[in-house]
C-alpha cells in the first residue's frame, strides 16, 4: 500500500500579519505536503498583493472567491484538492515540524479511520493544551469541544454531506455542524497520540467575534439541520442547555402563533 498523500487547505481573508507564519510551517516540515491550497476569500487589493508576493516560487495553490466566508473556502480548496487526505488550517494557526510526518504514519497504520484527530496547543492570548478528544452526540450538541485543526479523508466530502454549511458563513461555528454531522453519521474518528498544530486566540479576530456576537443565531441554524438528531436527545440536552429551552420556545411560539392565526380565518 502506498503512502497517502494530504493537502494543507487554508482560508485567507486580510490575514497578512499572520500567513507567512503559518506558511512557514507548513513549508518547513520534516515531511512535505503533497499539496498546499489557499483560498483568497475576498481580500482587498493589498492583502491580494502580499499573498501574490509571499508564495512566488513556492509550491502553493491559491484559487481566488468573492468574500463568502470559511465555509465556502474551505469546500473550494476541498473540491480542487487531489490528495488522499485534507488538513484544515487557518491562516493564523501554525503546524509542528513533524505534523504531516506523522498524520502520514497514522493514516497508513489506520486507512479505515474517515478524520484524524491530534492534540493541539493554544497561543496568543490563551494558552493551554486542546486535548483530543471524541464526544459523545448529546456531549457535541451541547457544545464543540474540538479544534477544525484535523486530518479528513478527500473521499469523506466526495457526496457533499460533509461540505461545510454555506448557510453558517456569516455567522460561525460551522466546524461545530461538521462535527455533529460526522459523529451523528457514525464516520470514523481517531485519536492522534500527539500535538500537531498550534492555535492563536486572539480575541479581535473574525472567528472569535462570531463565535461570540452570533452565537444564539449559529445555534438555530445548526439546530435547525439537526432537528431529529435533537428530537432523539431533547431530554439531556432541555436539561444541560438554557439556550436550547430559548430556541426550543421560539419554535413553540411561532408554531402556536400560526396555529392561532390559522384558526381565525
């Protein structure tokens, strides 16, 4: 059996202050990637420049969208990658020297796992160990305790039901569905025994301020693909989450208001 190939897939958005730190470590591994894609999602005109200036001579690909937001690069780079395997990191995280080394050994020694999951450390204004860690499905539907810093089969994305949520762009947390929807559907997860990347906390960044100023509206789109799913766990979860009570009460609401407005006609 062949060794697998994987791809470095990274979203850029005026990230100019912290790409070329990351794909400094992602050119200087032990262990190459067979494919390093960028996906421009809408910079302006400077940070265009800068991307163009930084990957000259360098074995990088970088296909170019009008800004939609992570979801759709993601996919972008996903659909145009030819590796056997896809990586998932932002253009402020960082990758350990022997990270593809390693996930390469681990996806050979275990080719029926669908993602890999490795430790990962924090940096910035947080730090600390992101431990890896696989939830149960009431556990992911409370919360999403995992880093988007994995290893994912390509063919995992071949039928589209794991292509992130375009619906979730704008608004965040589009890793936590990926991550519902992988573990409701049973796919393959693997611990990786090791800390692979490193992921900067910085508060004034789009991830962190979506995640925090939008967090009620990505919960009912997230909820909203998921409604068996809920349905399956309402007990545990009515009783571990108050923002599930609110959104639970808001559907109650809006379908009694129909009820009634129906009734009167």
């Amino acid at each position: 059996m062949r060794e697998p190939s994987i791809a470095v897939i990274t979203p850029f958005f005026n990230n100019s202050l912290t790409i070329k730190e990351t794909l400094e470590s992602v050119l200087n591994q032990t262990v190459k990637p067979d494919e390093i894609i960028i996906i421009d999602d809408g910079s302006d005109e400077e940070n265009k420049s800068f991307l163009k200036s930084l990957i000259q001579e360098k074995p990088i690909k970088v296909f170019h969208q009008e800004n939609s937001g992570p979801s759709t690069a993601r996919n972008l780079g996903i659909v145009n990658s030819k590796s056997d395997y896809v990586i998932f990191l932002d253009s402020d995280d960082l990758m350990e020297r022997d990270a593809i080394k390693v996930l390469k050994e681990t996806a050979f020694n275990h080719p029926k796992k669908d993602v890999l999951i490795p430790k990962s450390v924090l940096f910035g204004e947080k730090t600390g160990v992101k431990n890896a860690f696989i939830p149960t499905l009431p556990e992911i539907l409370k919360a999403n305790p995992i880093t988007i810093c994995v290893c994912a089969k390509r063919a995992l994305f071949d039928s589209g039901e794991f292509l992130f949520k375009k619906e979730l762009n704008r608004i965040g947390l589009e890793d936590w569905e990926w991550w519902i929807n992988l573990i409701s559907n049973e796919k393959e997860l693997f611990l990786v025994d090791a800390s692979l990347f490193k992921i900067r906390v910085v508060k004034s960044s789009r991830t962190y301020k979506s995640a925090n100023n939008m967090l009620s509206e990505a919960k009912k789109v997230i909820f909203s693909f998921h409604g068996d799913i809920l349905h399956n766990n309402y007990t545990f979860l009515f009783n571990e989450n108050k923002s599930l009570k609110k959104f639970f009460y808001f559907r109650l609401r809006r379908k009694l208001k129909k009820i009634l407005k129906n009734g009167r006609k």
